[in-house]
C-alpha cells in the first residue's frame, strides 16, 4: 500500500496536546424541562444540577507588534517567543470559523502567518491569510490580506490583537470578526479530530463523558438548560451563547438547535460518548482503574512525542500470537521516526553539500542526502560511494518542531527503525484509514477494524495514538 503524504498544517496540528479532565453528573432520560427540536438520534440531553466541575487552567499569555501595525499598546513581559502563538483556534460562540497561526518558514519564526478559515459541508475553506512580523512587547498588529503569490490585496485592513489569555481579537470583516481560543483550551481537543472508540474512553467516569458530549454542543454556542452545564460553560472564557437559538417556554424547554452543524466525525464521537454513557458501569471503571494505576510505563516512551503527528507502527502477532496481559496485549513490534533534517542541513543541501542521515537508528545504517537541480528536491543514496539512488526525495518542514522530514516522490515518509520489541496495545483499540473519519450514521464504525492478535495476525499505521503511559489507543493510518 502506498502512503500519502499529509503535509497540509490542518493536518499536522490535528492531533496535539490534550486537556484536564472534568466533569459533572449525566443522565441520558429527556430533560424534564422539554426535548431539542431539529435533533437526530445524537440529541444532547440536560440532567438535574450536580457539583460543577473545576475550570481548567488558562492559557499562558504572549505579546507581539508588526512594523506595519499599531504602535506599542499593552506590554506584554510573560511572552518569550513568537512559539507561543503556533497552533490551531476556533471562534467563540461558532466553532464553524478557526484559525491557523504558524511561521512563514524556518529561518522567519518570528513572522506570523494566519490564516481564517469557515467549515462548509466538504470540510474548512480558507478565507483570509494575514501576515505580521512578531515582536514580543506590543499585542496589536494592522495587516492586509495576502495572495498565495505573497502579494498584499486591498482594503480593507485587518486588526489582529494578541491578548493576554492566548485569545486572539480579529476584526476587519464582519463576517469573520470575534475572538478566537486556542484549540488546547479545551477539554481533549482531539475529540475534534481523531475517532472515538472504547479503548479512547476507557477510565472515563460518567460525568467526564457527559462534560465532553456537551462540549461539542457548547463550541456552538447552544444555550444549555441544566443548571449545572450552564455555570460550568458560561465559566469558559470561550463560551458564548448564540443569540440565534431561541428558548421557548410555552413548550416546554425546545431550543432550536440542529445537528447540522456537526461534520460527520463530530457525529460520530458525540454516539460514541453517549454509548459509553448508555454502557457506563461503575464497578468496571474502578477494576480498569485501579489495574491501569498499577500497569509499568511501556519500554518505548522516548520515542514518543505530541508534537510529532507521524510515527510508524508495526505490530506482528508472530506464531504464537500476542500475550494477554489483562486489559492489554503485549506484541512484539517495531517503531520508526521520521527521517528528519535541521533547517540548516536544508540550506546546505542547497548549497550544494551532501549530508549524512541515520536510515536505521537499530543498525547504524547511513545514508547520502545531495540537492539536485529540481529546487526543493533531492537524491537519497544508501553507499558511501553514491552509486545506489533512491529517487528524488522532498523535505516538509514542521514548525512545530523546526525540523524538516524526508519523504520520496511517492509521497512516503521515509522511516528509521528506532525500537524493536514488545509493545503494549490496550484492549478495545481499533485501525482506521484517515478518509473514513469523516463519514456517518454509523459507516465509518464499521470501516474501522478492532486490533486483535490470532497467530501471525500484522497490523501497521503511521498515526498511532498512545495514552500517557505509553499504551496503544488506536491505529490510524493516512493512506490509499
């Protein structure tokens, strides 16, 4: 099977870092206070008040100016870098408008590029792309919209405010006009773009699952009913109400909210959860607990980062199958990173240079990496004396580390061993192909494969999805 190389920055940042846990009481009856109207099977159900919740912490501040923006307002000292702004944000009160903030390269980190972007039917479009230079003093920029050429377009001027919460305040047009929150303040972010399975939820209580059901209403805006819901969100300092959705007290409690705003992955993860909260059985959650508490970290835990969006996954059952540990499998695997380069071997490729990359972290195995006349592609030979060609190669930079990975004119990445040996795979985990993520009423759960380990049984995938110990959640893989 040949790989597709994800380079897109919606992509990368899919599936960064996680949030606090928190949450309330849940009950899955209708509300006495009335039912939604417009609402699927998938309908959020508000319960009698329980104890709210603690908030979780904000995000740290960061401070900017552009040459071309605003001069000095509000000092910002806490900022150390323009680092702090990388990343994914979503509009308060619609989380159908998101943002991007990332540098314009890796040797311009300090010049901001942002694009805003609207969710239609066939996924986020982009709208506007803004450029400014960062400088950690001054919060306020000016800039105009910029083409793909890099080429600045007309009136009117955008005003960009960096805020002291890690908010950002845009104006400039009104229909994308708002402040927007960074993704990471939320709880588990990735709910919003990786499946749920069993494995994902395991050791979640009730309340917890209730609070992340109803975050997904909470990002657009809806008006919630129990007591307890409504203080925790209206809490949120990215929370707020949608003025058109409408309270109406002559039938009870309807509020006119409609699924349509969710995409097909959002769907989904919002059955899963209320499944989970359906199934809840609170004897099991303590047994899991109280074995996951005592489970040792998996011997693997350095090669594993948030940051890094793609490392491969190799597991082989092998004659005798995998060993039931409990709540998990222990099966003999192999792990691979990225091939990876620093900006500075890019621009000696370009240059001219040869550089000497690590193939295989296991053997010791080298390769020669040379530029050629194509500009941004290269030529990967496996001896010392260049005779053995790969093809041309391309690098992909990720601002998220400030490093380039090698990938071949088929779109692969290219790999290195780094580990070989038992890997821990929670029970429940499942493997998915990334184009099913998307689909709903129930498809996409059937598209999806649960990691069972009989004689000889393999699995691979370049999106792995570990818990904080190490163990294996899911399996994903972006590929045709």
């Amino acid at each position: 099977m040949v790989k597709v190389k994800m380079i897109s920055v919606l992509l990368i940042l899919a599936v960064l870092s996680g949030c606090s846990q928190a949450g309330v009481e849940h009950s899955l009856e209708q509300a006495e206070q009335g039912t939604l109207a417009g609402q699927s099977s998938i309908g959020l159900t508000d319960s009698e008040a329980a104890d709210i919740p603690a908030i979780p912490e904000g995000v740290g501040a960061g401070g900017a100016v552009s040459e071309d923006g605003l001069t000095g307002m509000d000092e910002r000292p806490e900022a150390e870098s323009a680092s702090e702004w990388y990343g994914r944000y979503f509009r308060k009160g619609d989380f159908s408008w998101q943002m991007e903030i990332y540098p314009e390269g890796a040797f311009e980190r300090d010049k901001l590029s942002m694009e805003v972007w609207e969710k239609e039917q066939d996924g986020f479009h982009r709208v506007h792309k803004l450029s400014v230079p960062y400088e950690p003093e001054v919060s306020e920029y000016e800039s105009l919209e910029m083409d793909d050429d890099g080429s600045v377009s007309a009136l009117p001027v955008f005003s960009i405010r960096l805020q002291e919460d890690g908010s950002v305040l845009l104006s400039g047009r009104p229909v994308s006009e708002g402040i927007y929150y960074p993704m990471k303040s939320l709880l588990k972010p990735k709910v919003f773009t990786k499946p749920l399975y069993e494995s994902s939820l395991q050791g979640m209580d009730r309340e917890e699952l209730r609070l992340l059901r109803n975050q997904f209403y909470a990002v657009y805006g809806y008006p919630f009913g129990a007591e307890d819901l409504r203080e925790y969100f209206e809490s949120q300092p990215w929370y707020e109400r949608k003025a058109t959705y409408e309270v109406r007290a002559e039938a009870g409690r309807e509020i006119d909210f409609h699924d349509g705003v969710f995409n097909g992955l959002e769907k989904r993860n919002i059955e899963a959860l209320k499944a989970a909260e359906e199934g809840y059985d609170e004897e099991r959650l303590s047994t899991w607990r109280a074995v996951w508490k005592e489970l040792p970290l998996a011997p693997y835990m350095q090669f594993l980062s948030e940051n890094m969006e793609e490392l491969s996954v190799d597991l082989q059952a092998g004659e005798s199958g995998a060993e039931d540990k409990g709540i998990y499998y222990e099966v003999q695997g192999r792990i691979c990173l990225p091939v990876t380069l620093e900006p500075a071997e890019i621009e000696a490729l370009k240059n001219g240079a040869a550089i000497e990359v690590c193939l295989n972290e296991l053997t010791g195995e080298t390769g020669i990496l040379k530029g050629t006349e194509e500009e941004g592609a290269y030529l990967l030979s496996y001896d010392a004396d260049g005779q053995e060609i790969s093809g041309e190669c391309y690098g992909s930079y990720h601002y998220e580390n400030d490093c380039y990975t090698i990938w071949e004119n088929s779109a692969d990445t290219i790999f290195k061993p780094v580990y070989e040996g038992p890997i821990y795979v929670l029970k429940g985990a499942r493997t998915e192909w990334y184009q099913y993520f998307g689909l709903t009423e129930g498809e996409g759960i059937a598209a999806s494969q649960e990691l069972t380990f009989d004689k000889d049984t393999s699995y691979w995938g370049n999106v792995p999805d570990f818990d904080e110990k190490g163990y294996l959640r899911a399996l994903y893989f972006y590929g045709d």
